[in-house]
C-alpha cells in the first residue's frame, strides 16, 4: 500500500493528528508538516513532538517536568531554572543540590509511535565540573507494554562534564500490536552516598540511527 501524502508530496506522519489535537499547546495547520519536522511543544512545554524526514518516524521529549522525580519540589534537594533552547524556546531543568535517594521515572503511550521503527528510548543529562557522589553505577530500567524490562547500569564517573550527554536506557521495534504504557526510571538508592550535580532536561524518545 502505499503512504497518504500531503499537501507537500510528504508520507503522512503516524497518529499525527491525534496526538496534536489532544496535545497541542497551539493550533498548527494540519495540511503542512513543516512545523512538525521542526518540533510542536505539547502539554505547556513539558513534552515535544517532531518527525524525523528520514525515517518519518514520531520523536518525543519528554522534558524534565513530564517526570516524577523524588523530592524535586523540595528546594533543599533540588532545582528548577530555566533553560533556552537552540529553538530560542524556554523549558525548564532540574538542577539537583544534594540527595542520596536518586529515583526518576516517566511514562509514554507507545500508540504515539511510529510502527515497525527501532526506536531508542535515552535520559538527557549534564554533569557539572562540582559532581560528587558518584562513585557507585545509577541503574537504568525500560518497561514496555506487556512487562518487557530493559535493564543496566551506568557509570557516570566515566562521563563527560559540562556537556550534555545520552544516557541510553533501552531499545525496541514500536508494534501496532503491543500498544500500551512504557516506563522509563533512573534511579540509585541503595548506597547512601550523597549526590550532586546533576542536570536532568529530558527523556528522549527517537529512531535510533
């Protein structure tokens, strides 16, 4: 069969219309997809959506306030600040002080995505030069619809500072057949150790190259 096109001679993108009428923060005209190629911030800023032209594959972030994270609005434990984007948009990160009980989670509805592409699923992080506690690896965990756990640890004493860096957390081929919830954590809290700067911007959602 081959793909609906648009109005610009572009395959239709999967879902694309639900999920901007249900999520949209501002109407964008459905009949061209150039908005879309270049991102449509969903949910007030928390969440955007784009299409990738090579694979016309949905990508998602899912932006540090779409997820639960563990004493984040307890300014002792951690920061929100604001954050411009190379877009010119503003979102915001969470900036962590201090903790010891480090736990991330976030949910996706993997109806959003497109069928039969191997997508990626990473944590979007920065490390500070003033990092400490970090000694022990932070486990990363992907549940797919169905209870499929992805599981690992990650080493950040290894990893770059003052950059931001991918944090793979897991892979799988979207299925119109298994569409459901996914989960997305990041956690450590069986040291004890006191942790610190740490950047969280995001969970992104995306083919894998």
């Amino acid at each position: 069969m081959m793909p609906v096109k648009s109005l610009k001679g572009l395959p239709i993108p999967h879902n694309y219309e639900h999920i901007l009428k249900s999520n949209a923060d501002s109407p964008v005209d459905k009949s061209l997809l150039d908005k879309l190629y270049a991102g449509v911030f969903l949910d007030h800023k928390t969440k955007k959506y784009w299409v990738e032209k090579k694979s016309n594959g949905n990508c998602f972030m899912l932006y540090a306030r779409a997820l639960s994270i563990t004493w984040a609005e307890n300014p002792n434990y951690w920061k929100w600040v604001q954050h411009k984007e190379e877009s010119g948009s503003m979102i915001e990160l969470a900036k962590l002080k201090t903790v010891c009980w480090l736990e991330v989670n976030g949910k996706f509805g993997t109806g959003m995505l497109s069928p039969g592409i191997l997508y990626q699923v990473s944590f979007i992080v920065m490390l500070k030069d003033s990092a400490q506690g970090w000694e022990l690896p932070i486990n990363v965990r992907l549940v797919l619809p169905g209870g499929k756990k992805q599981q690992h640890e990650e080493n950040l004493m290894e990893k770059s500072r003052e950059s931001w860096i991918e944090i793979l957390v897991g892979e799988f081929v979207a299925s119109e057949k298994d569409v459901g919830e996914m989960e997305i954590s990041m956690y450590e809290h069986e040291s004890g150790m006191w942790k610190t700067g740490l950047v969280i911007e995001s969970v992104a959602i995306k083919p894998k190259n």
